[in-house]
C-alpha cells in the first residue's frame, strides 16, 4: 500500500513503484471513477482522437470522435471488400 497526498491543485501523486509496475508513462490518460467512498483510476484506452489530441481543434468529444472514425473505417472495409467480391 502507498500513501499519497492530494496538492493544492487538486493533483495526486501516483508512485513510481507503482507507475513502473504497471508500465505507465507520462502524460498517459486515466478514467477517474467514485464508486462509494473510493476514488477509481482506470487506464483509458489509447485512440486515435486522443494521439492527435492539440493537432486539431475538436467541437465535439473525443470518444465520439473515436466512434467517427471508426465507423467510417467499417464502411472504408467494407466497401473495399464489395469491390473486390464483383470482381
């Protein structure tokens, strides 16, 4: 068990035992869930809109972005594999 203490900023420390255990690296993102009395760091997925995240200026969230780009690489696919079954 690690101790830790909240900053004046609102951030917690996450030790480097800890962070190497679980192989995070820098500016890594988490999920932060409350479930009761507890605080839940998750690790969030990697994706697409989040690599290019300060390249583009984004009006909508991420996570529907990431759908976006998704579905549109589902139609990509499978419009490729129309073609070339009528070939």
């Amino acid at each position: 068990m690690a101790l830790s203490k909240i900053d004046k900023t609102g951030r917690v420390y996450i030790p480097g035992d800890l962070r190497e255990a679980l192989g995070m690296s820098p500016n890594e993102v988490l999920e932060v869930n409350v479930e009761g009395e507890r605080i839940i760091l998750e690790r969030k997925k990697s994706s697409v809109a989040m690599k290019g995240r300060g390249l583009f200026k984004l009006k909508r969230r991420v996570e529907d972005v990431d759908v976006e780009i998704r579905e549109g690489s589902l139609k990509t696919v499978a419009r490729e594999l129309r073609e070339i079954r009528r070939r």
